[in-house]
C-alpha cells in the first residue's frame, strides 16, 4: 500500500550479506516498491565485505542514486 507523502521517491537499496542467497534485499526491495518507492535498480547486495570490485559497484550505485534524484 504506497504511504503518503512518499509516492514517486527515489529510494537505493543497499546491503551485504553472509549467508543464504540476499532474499531479504529482495523482499525490502518489494516493500519499498509496494510503499510506492521508485527503487535504483532493484538494490544492490553484496556478499560478505565488499572488495575493491564491490566498492567500485558501489560508488556507480550511488551515482545511479544521485542521477535519479536530480
């Protein structure tokens, strides 16, 4: 049910994990959405301590973030 005041935001979704497969970031990812939240690319997860690779993925996300809320 999208929430007042809230329709149309852009929310990122970021997260890392240890174990399972990131299940939970898809079910948040899906809350978000239902809540009426325009969600940058599904989220991003990581699993376990992100590495140079990750940290690179995260710095695009967040550019990702800031194109969609300018």
């Amino acid at each position: 049910m999208e929430k007042e005041g809230i329709k149309n935001k852009i929310a990122g979704a970021f997260g890392s994990y240890d174990w399972g497969d990131g299940q939970w970031m898809r079910d948040f990812v899906e809350r978000l959405k239902k809540d009426g939240f325009g969600v940058v690319e599904d989220g991003l997860t990581i699993h376990l301590t992100p590495g140079d690779e990750e940290k690179e993925q995260c710095r695009e996300y967040g550019k990702q973030i800031a194109e969609k809320v300018k």
